[in-house]
C-alpha cells in the first residue's frame, strides 16, 4: 500500500516538474494614456541558467507574431507587430512579457509559449480597452451649463434691447448681433450633445471646442449691443473687459487640457467659462438698471425746477 502511494506521488512531482507554472492574469487593460501596451508572462519556475536553453513563442488568437530561439540569440516579428519585443535581460528570471506601442495593440487573446530544455508551458491573457472619464461629473456638467446659461441671458439682453430701446438699435445693427447669437447658440447645442455622453474621444474634444471658442463672438455681440444702446460707459467697458478675461482663461484651459492625457486644468476651464457667463448676467443687469434710471432722470429734473 505504502509503496504504491509513494510511487504515485514520486510520478506527480515529476510530471509537475516537466511543466512550467505561470502567474495566471486574466487580462490587462490599457486606456488613452498608454503610450505602450505590456502583456505579462512571467514564469514562476524556470530554472533556466543560459539564454540558449530557452525559446519563446507569442501567439495572438493562434497566430505566431513573435518567438526568440536562444540557441541563435535572435528575435523574429511577425504580422506587422513591427514593435513588439521582449526583453532579453530578464528571460532567465522567467519574464517574458511582451511589450508594444499602441499602434501595433490590438484587441484579443495573446498566448505566450516558453520552451525551456525538455519543460514548456503556455498561458493566455486578454488585451482590453478602459475608457475613463475624461473629466469628474461635476466638471462635465459645469462645463456644459456655464454657455447655455451665456446663450440664455445673451438672448434675455436683445429681448430687452428690443423691447425698451428699439430706436436705438437700427435693423442692421440688431442684425449683425442677431447672427452671432444664432450662430453661437447652435453651436453650444451641437457642443453640449456632443459632450456630454461617454469618455475621452476625439468627438468630444470636438463638442468641448464648440462650447469654448465660440464663446469669443459674445465679446463682440455684446460690445456692439452694449455700445449701440447704452455707448461707450465706464461700466460697459469694464464688463467687456470681464468678459474677454474670461475667454482667455476658458481658451487656455482649453488648450492645457487637450494637451495632457488627463487634464488637470479642467478648474481654470470652468472659471473662464463662468466669467464669460458673469459678464453676461451683469449686462442683462446693466441695460435693465439704466433703463430704471433713464425713466427717473425727468422725476428729477421736475423736482429741482419746482424747488427753484
């Protein structure tokens, strides 16, 4: 009995010898900011002590795309994995990760093969794509509402120019500042839809660059609205300011943000976003309140000449 026992764990250590062991990883993933893409395969009982005892073997979904022969010292590509490689230095420590740019990745099942003298073994791991946000949800969302809210009181300025100040706003200066705002608010729209939905793609960095620059022909619609009602005051001059302030910080932001992979500026973004909608709100508050004071110049002005 006792021999028999013996002998059969004797023939498991062998054929457990024969074999080699792999850390087991599922799969890896790799998102926009991977300029490189590394698949693991890391042996865990190699006792390998020459490169030329060893030959490895890449496979993706059953195609060879790379092997290295230690014998010959030499690696082999194939299938256009122009840029994959592994490196040699850390084959005998059983590492036989297979690194890449991400313009060779792709998608899928890759098999690595190690052959070590009369022992082999093989394991598979999945290459998958992560989508992360591209900014927190209270970005995304301040980003959006901050030129909806610009559209919506640029809209409320006309609509009381209209109303209290039509004789002072001709039909062809009312025009050229009724363009810009169809114009912008169509834009804000596509942007805002675009945006929105899902992570970082190059059609949301599209409908970011819809919400932002655009926001530049409100600077002049409200200088010609502001100028053509109410002229050149100090106040009006200081609320363009504002606002052209804001449409640098929001075009920096901007810029900062498409540059990196994982925008840290998306806070300077915003406050150049929420001053142009400032500037805004002080303007539709700044034609209301000198139309309140036009109409009480005359009270005044009888006042005094019945105190005289």
């Amino acid at each position: 009995m006792w021999p028999l026992v013996a002998a059969l764990l004797l023939g498991s250590a062998g054929y457990g010898s024969s074999q080699l062991l792999f850390n087991k990883m599922k799969y890896v993933e790799y998102t926009r900011c991977n300029k490189t893409v590394v698949i693991p395969c890391c042996a865990i009982n190699m006792e390998a002590e020459k490169i030329s005892e060893l030959f490895i073997k890449w496979r993706y979904k059953g195609n060879v795309i790379l092997t290295f022969d230690g014998l010959l010292n030499m690696t082999t590509k194939f299938n256009n994995f122009t840029t994959a490689k592994i490196d040699v230095s850390k084959l005998l420590k059983g590492d036989a990760s297979l690194e890449m740019d991400m313009s060779d990745a792709l998608l899928g099942n890759y098999t690595c093969e190690i052959t070590e003298l009369s022992r082999e073994g093989q394991t598979t791991v999945e290459l998958k794509h992560r989508t992360d946000s591209w900014f927190s949800s209270n970005e995304i969302m301040l980003i959006a509402v901050f030129p909806i809210l610009s559209v919506i009181l640029f809209w409320g300025q006309l609509c009381v120019v209209r109303l209290k100040y039509k004789s002072r706003l001709p039909t062809n200066q009312f025009i050229l500042v009724l363009i810009p705002g169809i114009l912008l608010t169509i834009f804000v729209i596509v942007g805002s839809s675009i945006f929105i939905p899902g992570g970082y793609s190059r059609k949301k960095s599209s409908g970011l660059s819809l919400l932002v620059t655009p926001s530049g022909m409100l600077i002049v619609a409200q200088c010609r609205l502001l100028r053509s009602v109410l002229g050149m005051t100090s106040f009006t001059i200081a609320i363009l300011i504002i606002q052209l302030l804001g449409f640098v910080l929001a075009v920096v932001g901007l810029v900062l943000c498409m540059s990196v992979c994982m925008p840290v500026h998306g806070p300077l973004l915003i406050s150049g976003l929420g001053i142009i909608t400032l500037s805004e709100l002080l303007g539709l508050i700044y034609i209301t309140f000198f139309d309140f004071i036009d109409n009480l110049r005359p009270d005044e002005k009888q006042e005094d000449k019945s105190s005289e």
